[in-house]
C-alpha cells in the first residue's frame, strides 16, 4: 500500500453546524495522520481556481459565492491509500445517492449543502494542496 496525503475541505456548513470534530474523528479512526490545518475564508479567486473544472454548471456563480463567503477548515491527512479512504469515508457528492455511514449521508443536507470536499486523484491532491496551503 502506498502512502498518500489527500485534501479535504470542511465547508461553511459543517462550521456552523458543529460537525468539525465529528468529521475530524471519522478520518482518525482511520488511521489517517492530520499533517496540516487551517481555516480561512477564501477569496473569490481562490475558489474559482478550485473549482474552475465547473466553471460552466449553472450553479458555479452560487457554489463560489458560498464558499467564498464564510470560514471553511482545510486539511492535509496522510496514509496508506489515504485518497480511495477519504472518498469511502465521504460518500457521493449528491446526500441522497451517500450511504448511511458516511459523511455526507449521515451530515449534508442537499446537494448544495455537502459539507466536505475530498480530492479523487494523486494529482488533484498535489494540486489543490498547493492551492489552499500557500
């Protein structure tokens, strides 16, 4: 098994709603290592560039003025197969297609309100590490 470091982002409404620890927990009984944290609320840029790959969904302009809008907790964790756990742990983005159990099926509420984002890929990873931990 090969060790990975992976991004995940708790988004506004896990603040709000109290569910830092909650979610922080899942991946620690995991087994995963939380390398680095921080919160801040990001820039308008910050999260187009993140999510420039929806740039053409209609719901983008509301998507980024959301998360651009509040605090949001980022996150580095590391581990065997770090990336294929934290997608486990985190469930389909729609909460109606996650299954009980994970993140967003026990948490998000609608699709607009899904608590966390997890990177899918190596790359993506390295990337958005980069992005968010300038």
């Amino acid at each position: 098994m090969s060790v990975e470091v992976t991004f995940i982002m708790i988004k506004p409404e896990g603040l709000k709603r109290n569910l830092v620890g909650k979610i922080i927990q899942r991946f620690e009984e995991k087994g995963l290592v939380l390398k680095r944290i921080l919160s801040k609320i990001p820039s308008r840029e910050l999260v187009e560039e993140h999510y420039g790959h929806l740039r053409e969904k209609f719901y983008f302009n509301d998507m980024c003025a959301k998360l651009s809008s509040d605090i949001v907790i980022c996150m580095e964790w590391e581990g065997p197969e770090a990336i294929a756990i934290s997608r486990a742990l985190i469930g389909a983005t729609n909460p109606v297609n996650a299954l009980p159990g994970t993140i967003r099926g026990d948490f998000a509420l609608d699709i607009d309100n899904n608590v966390v984002h997890g990177s899918d890929s190596v790359e993506n990873a390295e990337k958005e590490l980069k992005l968010w931990f300038k």
